[in-house]
C-alpha cells in the first residue's frame, strides 16, 4: 500500500505532503519536511509506537526533531567549526553554547524534501543542499528511502557532493512501546563494549571507555527508569567502522511490544528525552509530550569525529557515496 495525501502547509506557503506505506503487519506515515519517521502502527496494537502529531506546527516548532532525517550532520560540533583539508569552515552557533546543534536552523529537518519514486510499500525521497548552506561545503544530493516488508521498517540514505564536506545524518525518531507515554518499566539492550567519554557539555572528551562496571552497560538488558534518576545522551560505541547490516538494540515494553533495530552504522546516541517539552500540539497520544515521553536512538557515526582524528572519518568526498542502512523491525509475541 503506498497512499499520498496533504499533511498541511508550512507558515512559508510550502506544501506538506505525507505517504503512507506498509503491510498487513505494519503502517507506516511519512513526511515531505524533515523526511519525519511521522507514525508508527503495529497491526493488532491500539497504540502508536513513535512521538508524532498531526500538525505541521508542531514539526516547524518544538518537535522539529521528532521522527527526522538530522544532518548533514547530527549531534553536537564544538566550537561552530572545522577544519577540512586545511580551509575552516564556520556553523551556526546553538543558543545553549559554542556549539553547532543538528547542523542548526537550515538542517535537513527543516527542508521539504521531494517525492522521487513510490511503489507498493516504499518511497523515495530527495534532496539537494546548497553549497554554502549552514556553513557546509560542497553541492549534496541526498536520496533517502523509507521501505515496509512485513514488520520491519528499513531507511536507506545515500549521499553524493561537488566538496570535501562533513556528513553524518541520523534518524531522530522518540520511541515508546507501551500504550501511554514514556519508557519507565521498558528494557533496553544494546550490543556495545564502549562508549565515548563526553564532558560536562555533553561534548566527546576522545576517550573511548569500557560499559563494564559503568551506567551505560545494556548488554544484557536494563529496565529503564524514565525519569531524573537516569541520565541518557550519550554515544556508545558499536564499532570503529560501518558494518554490513547489524542487529545492534531491542526495546521491550512492558506489554510485550519488541523492537529490534539494526545498522550500518557504528555509533549509537542513546538519548533519554529529558529535555522534551512541547505543550500545545496535537499529538498521537492524545496527550502533551514533556520530559522522558520516549527514548531517542541515533543510528550514527561517532558524534566529535570533527574534533578527534582518532575518531572515524565523517568527510563525504567528491569520488564517494555515503550510504546508511537502518531497520526497525516489530513483534508482540507475549502480548498481554
């Protein structure tokens, strides 16, 4: 099934359009602004799986981040800058600090992107960065492509540019399994034996460190608290190099609704939602969304590869494709 229909307008006048793809077992919106992972259903579960509204709003305000395609470059860059083959190159600057936050306000989640191709159960979306846009070098052409096969959610993103140009994009998609809001009771297990250090400004210090005997080791599984006694936004550390498509995380609600994910990816952002705090929209819940409504898990390359070398290497050059594959694939065995 492949529907397309108006999601609304943006306050600049463009259109929003939302696809719906899936299976008998699963379905799936997405949106044009943002590439938004928008809504999540599981067939037989009367409640939705993601953070989303039905508002354009709600996308261009507090949930700009909710379900997106982040990039060029996601997470944090310190200082607003980098150095790439010897020329620097200035960002935006976050109003929290001497950071770049998601590539700032022209981020690839604030762009309406264009509907290249549709079938039954997939879309393809596109997009093209300007060189100069943000502060980022180089003309990109980014292809990103949403497919449902059973009850699995696969996201393909390729990338191509003109310049030497930093790219590390991430899906930033809330998830919550359980009928209400939030992830308190749910459990979290993540294959990964390191993590990157970060300092009080939630920036890598490039210290690689060990889970074990840390707050940060989900490898046989942690019941999340949800709440101030945790604190979740941090990378862990799969590998030291993209992989062939990898079983990496599985969240289980507390009614039995799985998620496994899996990724190219050798990074991934656990982040615990602390700061969330969007009144005033509507939302799939039917309820307002604030701290600790869902846990976020960013599928990526390690956050400070602009600032450490020993980190892997982020620069997308002229004779490269970028390429990232990210899956989410659903159950309810056990349901009760």
């Amino acid at each position: 099934m492949t529907q397309i229909s108006s999601f609304g307008t943006t306050d600049d006048g463009h259109d929003v359009a939302q696809i719906t793809i899936g299976s008998d077992q699963l379905t799936v919106n997405i949106l044009t602004l943002g590439g938004v992972l928008n809504d999540v259903r599981l067939t037989g579960i009367a409640w939705p799986l993601t953070l989303g509204s039905s508002e354009v709003a709600a996308y261009e305000g507090r949930m700009s981040s909710f379900g997106s395609l982040m990039g060029p470059v996601i997470n944090r860059i310190k200082g607003c800058s980098a150095k790439i083959d010897g020329q620097v190159f200035t960002f935006e600057k976050h109003h929290s600090g001497d950071l770049t936050q998601h590539s700032g306000s022209t981020g690839m989640h604030r762009q309406i992107w264009s509907i290249a191709d549709h079938g039954p159960g997939f879309v393809v979306l596109k997009l093209a960065l300007v060189d100069g846009l943000g502060g980022f070098p180089g003309n990109r052409e980014i292809e990103l492509r949403y497919a449902v096969q059973q009850a699995t959610i696969s996201m393909t993103v390729q990338a191509t540019t003109d310049a030497p140009t930093p790219f590390n994009p991430a899906n930033h998609s809330y998830w919550s399994l359980d009928p209400t809001v939030g992830f308190s009771g749910q459990t979290f297990q993540l294959q990964a034996d390191n993590y990157s250090q970060p300092d009080e400004n939630l920036m890598p210090t490039g210290q690689i460190l060990p889970v074990a005997g840390s707050q940060y080791d989900f490898r046989s599984g942690v019941i999340m608290a949800g709440d101030t006694s945790q604190f979740f936004d941090f990378n862990l550390c799969m590998s030291n190099h993209k992989r062939p498509l990898s079983p990496v995380a599985t969240l289980t609600g507390k009614q039995g609704v799985r998620m496994k994910m899996a990724t190219t990816e050798c990074g991934l952002q656990v982040y615990d939602g602390g700061t969330i705090h969007a009144p005033g929209y509507g939302t799939h819940h039917g309820a307002h969304y604030g701290a600790y409504a869902a846990l976020a898990l960013e599928a990526q390359s390690w956050p400070g590869s602009l600032a450490h070398a020993h980190f892997p290497d982020i620069i997308l050059r002229p004779s490269n494709q970028y390429e990232q594959i990210t899956s989410w694939t659903f159950s309810r065995e056990g349901l009760r």
